[in-house]
C-alpha cells in the first residue's frame, strides 16, 4: 500500500506540473511564432494589394471630392458637390437602369439558363458527346469581348448585316430595322451579345459543380422513380448552391462593370440610351476632362458592386452545403 502511493505521488506530481503549467505556457509561444511565420510569407501579398488596391480605391474617393483638370493640373476641393451633380443627371439614372437590366437579363442566362444547359449536357451518356458539347459551347467565351462586339455590330448592320437578311428570307421583312441604330432596341441588342459571348463560360461552370455530385443519388432517384424534373429541383439545385452563389456574384458585378460591348458597338449612342456606368465614367473623364465627377461615378460602381457582393456572400454562407 505504502509502496503504491510512493509509486503514484511523483508521477502525479510531474503530471499537475507538466501538464497545467508547462504546456500551456509552450503552445502559445509556438503559436505565436507560427502566426508571425506565417505573416512573413503574407507580407508581399498584402502589399501589392494595399499599394494596388485599396491606397486606389481610397484615392478615387478623395478624387471625388475635388474638381480636377488632369490636363492643366489645377485641382479644387468641392467636397458633395460631385455627387450631388450626379443625383441630377439623368443620363446617370439611364446608366444606372441600363446595368440593372443588364444584370437582370445576365441572371436568367448566365444562371438559370447555364445551369439548366449544364445539366442537360451532363445528362448525356456518351463521354465524348459531353466534351464536344462542353467544347462547342464555351468556344465564344473564348472570342474576346472586342472581337465579339465587332462581329454583332456587322450582324446588326441594317442593310448588310446577317439578321435582317434571315429575317426578309423567312418572309418577316417587316421586322427588319436598324437594330443598333435606334433607343429602343439598342441595348437589348448589346446585351444580347454580351449572353452570347458569356453563356458558355458559366455552363462549364456548372457542369464542374454538377460533376462533383455523388452518381448514387441520381441512380437512388431513379430507381424510385423518380423523374428528371424532380431530380433536377431536388439534388442538383440544392448541391450547386454554393457555385450558383459564385456565379450570381461575378454576374451582377460584371454586369456593373461592362464596358467593352458597349464602346465598341455603340459607345453610348444613340441619344445616350446605351449609357453605363463604366460608358458614362469614360466619357466624362476623358472626353469632358471631369475627372472629379468621373471618380464620383467610380465610387457609386465601387459601393454597389461591394453591397451585393456582401449581401450574397452572406446569404451563400447562411446556406452552405454539407457532404
């Protein structure tokens, strides 16, 4: 009994100094210096992206709280001045509608309608038909944005151009018309460009997220009879909902930062009724010389494109899917 308790003490002993006073004291320092270690090898990082993007974006603020001639160098602090311009221009509201529509006609392409693509190439059985399939689609994401614009706008052209002679061939002549060349179908014209170019990059998308999905669902499915329907609503909506997120994001934020369909097909015309935000920024700071009323612009693109980003990133989080 005696020869028991000698026995046990010490190893007690060394346990309750070891193990509370000791360790608790080493892990810390040792996280500590892993922390440091690792800020170390963040450090470049973090440098090109304070001196690439955030001491800009600060700049643009300040830049929009000025009148400024980037030509002659003269600057002047107006404070709101700029913006409260910009809540008086009505082209600004037709801009800024123009990238609503745009970003409402991108999200029933770019994301309902990749995914519902996706799943039906997906859905094929022969290997090789899926990749010539993955292929054929995405070769216009290819093509870039300036090439793509150049091309409708010759497609548009109202007397040479490919879609009026379709249409005089399949006896609707009458609608025929200048489609670039007047308000009211001019920016559906671009827009719809732009789908072309961009419908095939997020079907391929999709049909990676819906690769990822385990077959024995699909197969459980169908042997309870599931139908391709259901299927589609109850397995592959719910298990692409964190790439479904992604690509709302990217689309509404390209959606407020197109620029290149628009110059190179219309630039803005006719009337400023294909004005966008990115349009309307250029034209006022390098052909008015308003670079103050431009980085007012530029900050407006700035707080919406960060606001819905957020809001989504935070509605995709609340929902995440867990294998």
């Amino acid at each position: 009994m005696a020869g028991t308790v000698l026995d046990t003490a010490p190893t007690a002993h060394l346990g309750a100094a070891g193990t509370s006073k000791q360790h608790p004291k080493a892990q810390p320092m040792f996280g500590r210096k892993r922390m440091a270690r690792g800020l170390w090898w963040l450090a470049p990082a973090i440098a090109v992206l304070i001196a690439f993007v955030y001491w800009p974006l600060l700049q643009n603020f300040v830049f929009s709280m000025m009148q400024w001639d980037i030509y002659s160098g003269r600057s002047e602090f107006v404070g709101l001045e700029n913006f409260s311009k910009l809540a008086k221009d009505p082209v600004f509201y037709t801009a800024l509608g123009n990238n609503f529509l745009y970003a409402l006609v991108s999200l029933v392409f770019q994301v309902a309608g990749a995914l519902a693509l996706a799943v039906l190439i997906e859905s094929r059985r022969n290997e090789r038909l899926r990749r010539c399939l993955r292929a054929l689609y995405f070769i216009p994401s290819a093509i870039s944005l300036t090439v793509s614009g150049l091309l409708f706008y010759f497609i548009y052209e109202p007397q040479l151009g490919m879609l009026n002679h379709l249409l005089t061939a399949l006896n609707l002549g009458q609608l025929a018309q200048p489609w670039l060349g007047q308000e009211s179908t001019a920016m559906m014209g671009i827009i719809m460009m732009s789908q072309w170019q961009g419908f095939g990059y997020s079907t391929l998308l999709f049909a990676v997220a819906i690769q990822r999905i385990p077959r024995e669902l699909f197969e459980a499915a169908e042997l309870d009879g599931i139908g391709p329907l259901r299927q589609f609503f109850h397995i592959t909506v719910p298990l692409v909902r964190e790439m479904t997120g992604l690509m709302v994001i990217v689309t509404i934020s390209g959606a407020f930062q197109v620029f290149n369909e628009v110059m190179v097909m219309t630039s803005g015309g006719p009337n400023n009724s294909t004005q966008v935000l990115g349009t309307w920024l250029y034209e006022n700071g390098f052909s008015r010389n308003d670079f103050g009323y431009a980085a007012a612009i530029a900050t407006v693109i700035f707080v919406l494109t960060l606001a819905i980003g957020l809001l989504q990133m935070w509605h995709t989080k609340k929902r995440r899917v867990q294998w």
